[in-house]
C-alpha cells in the first residue's frame, strides 16, 4: 500500500448567509459528522472585539484571518464545515488555497423576515445594535458581493 492510498483528502464545504440565516442550525443538521470552524471565532480571537459594532470593522483582519482558518482546517479532521465568511476576499482566498478540496459552497437563501424574527429572539450578548445596522455593517465587509458570486457560481438553498 501507497501513502497516498492511505491519506485521505480533505473535505471542506463552506456555508454563507446573511446575518440569521441559520448557518450553525443547518450546519448541525447536514453536516454533523464535520468539524465546524465559525469565522466569527477567528475574528473575535485575532481582533479581541466580542460585540457585532466591532466586528464589522475588521475588513483589514482578511488575510490574517485567512491564514488562521487555514491552520484551524488544517489541523481538522478530514471533513470540515467553514460558516460566516463575509468578505469576497476570504472566499477567493480559501478557493484559491484549498481549489477542489472545497467541495461544496453554499448560500443560505432565508426571506429577511426569517431573519430579523431570528435576530430577535436570540438575543445574543454580542448583539449591540439593531438589525438593520448589523445588516449594514455586514454589507460594508462584502456581503452582498459574497451572496452574488454564489448565487453565479455555486449552490442557494432555501432555508
């Protein structure tokens, strides 16, 4: 037996959505035999910030942030699951590193609705400021860029 028969391929799928749209839910039911690495993690370790104001102003973390999901993957088991990638930068950054290691990219498709009831009702301690502002702070990081290349190139799933 070869070593390259024995060492397997990493799997990655990375899962996008705007901000409630149920990432970590659908994560846990279609994928829970992956490891999830949350970008939001990545950014609250490399940056300090644990509240969604300062989130959203990490633009410049992109290739930091970068580099620590490629370790964080690396360091995985075979099959891992990436969510909350934000910045159109991230994602060129990871396809270009990973290329068809990445097997999946998915948007999560959830009406605003959904979403801002979603919001609500977690009432999370890192939310400290409305829905809409949020939206926009994720907008002006790429988000909008983001939803439009998957929507060109991979797979929406309503959700």
């Amino acid at each position: 037996m070869k070593l390259f028969e024995i060492v397997k391929e990493k799997e990655i799928v990375l899962v996008c959505g705007k901000l409630s749209s149920g990432k970590g839910q659908y994560i846990r039911e279609n994928y829970p035999e992956y490891d999830h690495v949350g970008v939001s993690s990545i950014v609250k370790k490399l940056s300090g910030f644990d509240k969604r104001s300062d989130l959203s102003t990490t633009a410049n973390l992109d290739s930091a942030i970068v580099q620590m999901l490629i370790k964080t993957i690396d360091e995985s088991d075979d099959k891992v699951v990436v969510d909350g990638i934000r910045q159109p930068s991230i994602l060129y950054m990871l396809k270009n590193h990973y290329g068809s290691r990445i097997k999946d990219i998915i948007w999560l498709d959830v009406p605003e609705n959904a979403r801002r009831e979603r919001f609500a009702k977690r009432e999370a301690s890192k939310d400290d400021q409305s829905f809409e502002k949020a939206m926009k702070g994720d907008s002006a990081l790429g988000i909008d860029d983001v939803e439009t290349y998957i929507r060109g190139h991979h797979r929406v799933v309503p959700y």
